[in-house]
C-alpha cells in the first residue's frame, strides 16, 4: 500500500517508502575522566570503570602498566577483590571497532602498605585507665572507678618506654559515686585533671612522688575534657563550656560560659574554640573575649562526636564516626574534606604525621581494637592497621616513637608500628600554575610508616626542607621551576615526582552553572588550568561566601553539587586559590 495515496473517513494521507541503513560509528568516551583513580586497603574490594561504548560488536581491552591483560575483563568495569600489592599499577582501557578505536585516561589503582602493630609492654594501675598525658618523660594517668575503686592519678617514668617505671600517685577523695578522671592536661610541674563531678583539680607534680593539690573548682555540671592556654582553662562540662583564670589555682575565677546540652570535649586553637557534644554538633565558638564566647559557625557529622584534634587549619574529630576531618580556615562555614565510617564507637584519639590513632567501644559486641588510619591523601580516608585489646581505649598519646594506649580495665598498653612495605605514592606531584603574590604549599600524597622527606629544587636539595609540606610564601618568578621530593623509611625510598611552579597572570577559570533550577540542587563545573588547587565558594548576595568544595582541577572539569536547598533564584560561584 505504501507509495500510493488513500482516503480514510474523509482524510487523505500519503505514504512513502524509505530505505534505511545503519552506519557504524567509532567508539566514544562519554566521560574522559574516567577510569577514576583508586585507593584499596590490602584485603578489601573496589573497581574501576570506563564510561563509554565501542559499540555491538566492539572490543574492550584493559591494559596494566602498558601491557594488554591477558586474559582480561572485556567490560567497562575491572573488579579487584581481596586487593593484593600487585594489583597496584597504571590503568587503562582501548575501546575498538570496525571504525576505530579510543583510549581512556590511565587510572593508578594504589594499595598503600600496612602497619604491623605491636604491644611491646602492659602496665597495670590501680583502677580503669580513662586519660593520657605526657611530659618530658613522664607520663601521667588518669583513673576512674576500678576493682579496687581508686580514681585518681598516676605518675610514671617512661624514659625507656617499653619499661615504665612507677613514680608516684594522687587520690581523688572518696565523695559520691562514680569517681573518674576524664582528662589530663600537663604543663611543667602543674597538672590539670577534669574530675567529673569533682570539677577542676590543680596539681603540684614537681615532685612525682606527692603530687600536691593547689586547687579546686566544682560546680553543679560534671568536668569532662579541658584545654589549657596560658593561664586560662578550657573546661567541656555536661551543660557547656566554662572559662577560668587560673593564674591563681587556689582562687579559680570564672571568665566566661557557653551553654550546650552534653559537651563532650574541647579544643581550642588561636581565637578559636571547638565544643562538641554527644547529639551530632559541635559549636564553632570565637573566644577572643572570654566574657563573652560568640558561636560563629556549627558543625554536623550525624554521629555522636567525642574527641576531637586541631591539625593545622583542619580539625580532625571522632565519636560514632571514625575519623572526620574538617577544614576551618573559615571557621564560619566549614568544609568537610574526607572521612572513614567504621563500626566503632570511637573514644580516644591521637594523630601522628598523617596518621589518625584511634581506639573506643567497638558497635554490635565486636572485639575492642586499637585502630590506625591514613589522612594524608584526602579525600581518601583509609585504614592501614589494627590491633585487639583488652579493653576499651579510651585515650592515646605518642612518645619517641611508642604509643601509649589507655585500655580501661586493662591498663595502659604501650605499642610500637613499624611499616610492612616502603613507601607508596598515592597522588605523586604535578604541574601546578600560581598566582603572583599567592601562599604555594607543596605536597606529594605518600602513604607509609615513619617517613622522612628531603625536597629539592632543580635537582639541588634545599636546606631544612625536610617535612612533609613544602611552603612557599609570596611567590614571585624566582620561585618559579621544578621542585621534588624524595621520601623514605627504613624499607625503602621512592620520589614523589616532580611539580612544575609556573606563573600564571590571569588563573583563566570559567564556571558554568550546570544542572539544576530555582528550588533543586545545582551542579557548577568548573573548567581551569590543570593543577589548579583551591576552594570553590558559593554566595546569595555577593559578600557572603561559603566554600562548598575543595579539589585539584585536572584535564576535565569536575561537576561540584551545591548543598544549598532550596536553591535560590541568583546563586554566584567563585574559585580561590588555596591548599589543605
């Protein structure tokens, strides 16, 4: 009937015949970026994957380290489960046809090595370990109720820290129940405990042997964390945080308080207080007038919050969560940078380069464990070694090189780690364009056990410039050139590569606003020179700017959602400058 004409109910139609025929295309990445790099902790499971097709009767063929994997994956996904080291390499994917074929980007998948833990040395107290200390070669323990029911503190030498040898002890009184010591702060020859519900206690420890009380501070509101700066104490209590001048400890004046429902613990940096409770919030509080602390900023995590540990501008915290760091050059609007969740109701905490010592009250009656993770290449967040114990942990300090771990019950475990492998770079150094007059912090992510780092400028070592970060202030055409870094431990040594510094008048970043309309979600991309680093920042009104992201622009642009919601009719975008 086709290619004639017909009348139907008085309508008339018109039907031609048409010849079709299917013309092949060559493959296509529908997202260059990928596949994605990859971080595994030995043992666990992970892939990557290339967005993009080769067509019905396309090939895939994955390649490791340059060389065709055979046999292969011949999808887009590669699995890796039970990750092992020599799954660590350079990936990447050809797609082919009859008309043609297209290579991904490559991919590092990098299994960073593990830490060996061990419990060198077990010391026994006379109640339940809850708090850690240590100065010079002392360490100081703070009790709680135990079988024998003594709380107070105890004295150690731990000048050879496999063997600590008792020194002297102090007593809390015997008035009510529940006695404990929450936290112990020392400074020379005064100790600061917070006693619970018998407040602030202020000790002479010059002589370790009796330590004598200067003074006392008790209110209605149990003491349970403190932070100590000059003459003044930092104390979390059960309803907030209080103040005091203790430049006198037998007359404690109060200089200021700040109500929060069950504070939980405190840190304070420069003019900047942290306070952080059981309910999922921490208060972001400016104290630069003790009379009057001004909440400037709040923190949410969705999980009780109990330690927390300044690093730098970042704040490393802990609680139900296990660890999250913020970042809070802008104490206003913090940015979350990375976290790890873990079963585990975490309680004590300490940080070691970049790594996060952490141990607590494990979630669904799993054992008690000493827990290490890896910070130093965030976002990534990961685990690298573990240890059972005996109790609880419910504090950590670090001591030339050994760990003092507070296992309630069962005393304090003094451990060591040592590295199961050499080093491993996890995002090496690159290209990277500055502005004049900028603050250049370099840094190549390496993960390993007690690292050492030496960097160098056009191949010629730079004196002092042994630390992780390499900070380069005010930078100007001088600054400009090659600069490396070589980092090792006592299994080996690997170069970090190479970041070429060069100036650049004008960061030419162009954002377009992507997907997303009045009252939903946006999402801006951001399109830049590669190896530009800094924070994307948001605003209403054109003053107030808050960082909603912060990252390394590569070869393709990163989509950033924007967490504002609903999302209003003008919403601007800006990229700055800056680093971790």
């Amino acid at each position: 009937m086709c290619g004639s004409s017909f009348r139907l109910s008085g309508l008339a139609f018109l039907c031609f015949a048409a010849a079709f025929r299917l013309i092949a295309a060559p493959p296509v990445l529908s997202e260059p970026a990928t596949p994605a790099d990859l971080v595994l902790v030995e043992g666990s499971s992970g892939f990557i994957r290339v967005l993009g097709s080769a067509g019905t009767n396309g090939a895939v063929q994955w390649f490791r380290d340059g060389a065709p994997m055979v046999p292969g994956p011949t999808g887009n996904t590669l699995s890796f489960t039970n990750a092992l080291p020599g799954d660590a390499g350079a990936y990447h994917v050809v797609l082919s046809n009859s008309e043609g074929s297209v290579t991904s980007r490559t991919a590092r998948v990098v299994i960073p090595p593990a830490l060996t833990i061990q419990r060198v040395a077990n010391v026994p107290i006379g109640g339940s370990a809850l708090a850690l200390a240590v100065d010079g070669d002392r360490l100081f323990v703070g009790m709680g109720d135990g079988p024998s029911l003594v709380a107070g503190l105890e004295i150690y030498d731990v000048s050879v820290p496999a063997a600590p040898v008792f020194l002297g002890s102090y007593r809390l009184p015997r008035v009510g129940t529940a006695l404990r010591v929450r936290d112990v702060v020392v400074n020379g020859t005064t100790a600061y405990l917070a006693a619970g519900t018998q407040g602030l206690r202020i000790l002479d420890v010059s002589d370790a042997a009796s330590p004598r009380e200067l003074g006392v501070f008790t209110n209605q509101q149990a003491f349970v964390d403190l932070d100590v700066v000059g003459n003044r104490v930092y104390a979390a209590r059960t309803s907030g945080m209080s103040i005091l001048d203790v430049s006198d400890p037998s007359a404690i004046t109060v200089l200021g308080q700040f109500q929060m429902q069950s504070a939980t613990g405190i840190a304070v940096q420069g003019n900047l207080a942290v306070l952080v409770n059981a309910l999922a919030s921490a208060d972001i509080l400016d104290v630069t007038d003790a009379s009057r602390p001004v909440r400037i900023g709040t923190l949410f995590t969705g999980d009780p919050m109990n330690t927390l540990r300044w690093r730098w501008h970042q704040l490393v915290v802990s609680g139900g969560i296990v660890p999250h760091v913020f970042d809070l050059s802008r104490p206003k609007h913090p940015l979350k940078l990375g976290g790890y969740v873990a079963p585990v109701d975490s309680v004590g905490m300490a940080l070691l380069d970049d790594l996060v010592l952490d141990g607590g009250v494990p979630a669904l009656g799993r054992p008690q464990h000493f827990n290490v993770f890896d910070i130093g290449s965030l976002p990534h967040v990961f685990p690298v070694g573990r240890l059972q114990m005996g109790g609880a942990v419910e504090d950590i300090v670090v001591h030339r090189g050994h760990i003092f771990a507070a296992a309630t019950r069962a005393g304090v475990d003094v451990l060591t780690m040592e590295p199961n492998g050499p080093p491993v770079v996890v995002r090496p150094l690159g290209p990277l364009r500055v502005a004049a007059g900028s603050n250049v912090e370099l840094q190549a992510r390496v993960s390993g056990g007690r690292l050492s780092h030496q960097w160098f400028k056009e191949g010629e070592s730079i004196p002092g410039a042994t630390n992780r970060v390499l900070r380069l202030p005010n930078v100007s055409q001088e600054q400009m050139g090659n600069y490396s870094v070589v980092v090792s431990n006592r299994l080996g040594t690997i170069s970090g590569g190479v970041a070429t510094l060069t100036l650049a008048d004008e960061m030419a970043i162009k954002i377009v606003h992507g997907t997303g309309t009045t009252g939903a979600s946006a999402r801006p991309d951001l399109f830049g020179p590669p190896g530009f680093q800094g924070y994307l920042l948001a605003s209403t009104n054109l003053v107030d700017w808050q960082p909603i992201w912060f990252g390394e622009l590569g070869l393709t642009p990163p989509g950033v959602s924007d967490p504002i919601s609903p999302l209003p009719a003008a919403r601007y975008y800006r990229l700055e400058p800056g680093v971790e």
